[in-house]
C-alpha cells in the first residue's frame, strides 16, 4: 500500500569546483539531515557533481561525464540503501564515445536503479550551452515507479513546458520533481532579476495546478566563474521550492542558502483536488491535434 502522508525533501548547494568526491559528501551530509527528519523520498539539483560546464562550449568538460552504472551510481545507490529513501539524482552521463546527455537517475531504497529520465529540451542560449553537450532525451514521458508512488522526473528546462508535465501526468505520475540549475546575468537589472525568478516559479506552479500534483524543485545556489572571457558567469537564485496540488507553496529556500527543505505531503488531497476540479474529465482530446505541430502557419 502507498502511504496515505509522504515526506519528501530537496537539497539545495553551491558547487565550488569540480572534484566529485567533495560534492558528493556534501549532498550526502544533507541527505542523511533529511532522512533523520523522515523523509521517505529525497531529490537533488540538476547535474550536482560538478560545476555548472556548459556556460562555454569546450571538449575537455565530456570527461566529467560518467557512465550509468558508473561511480555516481554506485555512490548514490549505496545512500539509497543506507538510509532507506528514494533518491533522485542528476548525472552528466556518457553513453558512449561522442553521445551523452543530461540524465536523472532514481533509486528505490536499494543500489538497484529504479529507474532513469533523459532531458528532453535541451536550451542553447548565452551562458547555458546546454546543445553542445547533451543529445536529447530518447526515453519519452514516462514516470519512474517506486515503492512511494510513480514519480515524474524532469529537468531544468523541462520545466517551462506544460506538454510534459501533462504527459507525465496523463502515464500516472502522483508528484513532479524538477531538479535544476538556473540563475542570473549579473548585468540584469534587479527589476529583470525578479521578472525572470517569478516567471521561473509561476510556471512551475502552474504544473500543480493544471496536474493537481504536488511538484518539488531543486535549484542550485551560489556564483560560478564563466570560463569565457569578459563573461559574467551566473548566480544561480536558488530558492528550491515544494508546492501543493493547488500551487501553493509549502515551503521555499532563500537565494543563497546552502540548506534543504522537507514537507510532508497529504497524497489523499491530490485525490481530493482532482474531484473538485476535474480537468480530465473536461479536456477537449478530439480537438488538440495541432499541439503537435512546430507551428500553425
């Protein structure tokens, strides 16, 4: 049986460099706080090993990436275990010579995977050079089953598209995690800053709503040095946050808080709220055949 209350939690950190070992006792610290408060399922941030790589495009950052099974894997899986949690994690994964992606990779109390999702939108945009790295993901929508419910796993800028949070939705998944790295130009305006930053969290809580599911986001937090010169870098803005089934926010970190947040989730209300407000029961399916077009010429 699923439990009727889960408690969930998130780690939010600043990455200094790239020596793995380091950031992964790190998360492993924070982990072990959550899971001595409870918490039965527990994410990470986008790609959590290392720094942020792709702000500049240069061939020499393909070696961070690992194969699945790999190190990571084992590393994570063997927390899973340790402390009995589902954990999602974030890995650079190469899966072979010249093809690697942006890979999120879920363990079910054991060091078994339980299940894996390839980042399907992959951005290209200054300081995020996210296409020379990854080749989109190849696994479809599909949630990861595991013992505290089906979990829809996206990443980063996956999460300003409704199709997939509704695609994960529609194959079953009870909560949407999004496991993140984003932040700011430091050339914007405070007034920008906080345009984008609301943007960022109101589309994700728009999900919830439209889903009536909890949703879970990791940011990472801090300021990395672009390796390109007369270029910024970028302060990520942190604030992970865990929403409701209605959007609303049960809980939300500061922007430069190296912290974890934790709720516990009443998963008969998602139930409830889908009652009360039955969008599937009233979506018009025979007349969104277009939503597969690039655009309506």
């Amino acid at each position: 049986m699923r439990p009727n209350k889960l408690k969930v939690g998130l780690v939010q950190q600043a990455v200094a460099d790239n020596d793995k070992q380091t950031n992964w006792q790190k998360s492993a610290d924070k982990i072990a706080e959550l899971a001595a408060q409870g918490c039965e399922c527990i994410m990470l941030q986008e790609l959590h090993s290392t720094l942020y790589f792709c702000q500049d495009e240069n061939v020499d950052a393909f070696d961070l990436a690992e194969p699945i099974p790999g190190p990571a894997t084992e590393y994570f899986g063997a927390l899973a275990e340790k402390h009995n949690i589902v954990l999602v994690t974030s890995l650079f994964e190469k899966r072979a010579a010249g093809l690697y992606h942006n890979t999120a990779v879920v363990f079910d109390r054991s060091r078994e995977i339980a299940g894996r999702y390839r980042k399907m939108h992959i951005p290209d945009d200054p300081g995020f050079y996210e296409k020379f790295y990854f080749t989109p993901g190849d696994m479809g929508f599909k949630p990861i089953e595991t013992s505290v419910g089906k979990l829809g796993v996206l990443v980063c800028w996956d999460q300003w598209y409704p199709e997939a949070a509704r695609l994960m939705a529609l194959a079953g998944a009870e909560i949407l995690f999004y496991p993140t790295a984003i932040g700011w130009d430091k050339r914007d305006t405070d007034d920008e800053k906080s345009r984008q930053f609301g943007a960022w969290q109101t589309i994700q809580r728009a999900h919830a709503v439209a889903n009536s599911l909890p949703v879970v986001v990791a940011n990472r937090t801090g300021f990395e040095v672009s390796p390109a010169e007369n270029d910024p870098g970028i302060q990520f803005w942190g604030q992970s946050f865990i929403a409701g089934p209605q959007g609303e926010i049960l809980a939300q970190a500061g922007v430069d808080d190296e912290t974890t947040l934790s709720v516990e989730l009443d998963m008969e209300r998602t139930e409830h709220v889908k009652r009360i407000w039955p969008y599937f029961r009233d979506r018009r399916i025979d007349a969104y055949d277009n939503l597969t077009k690039r655009w309506l010429d």
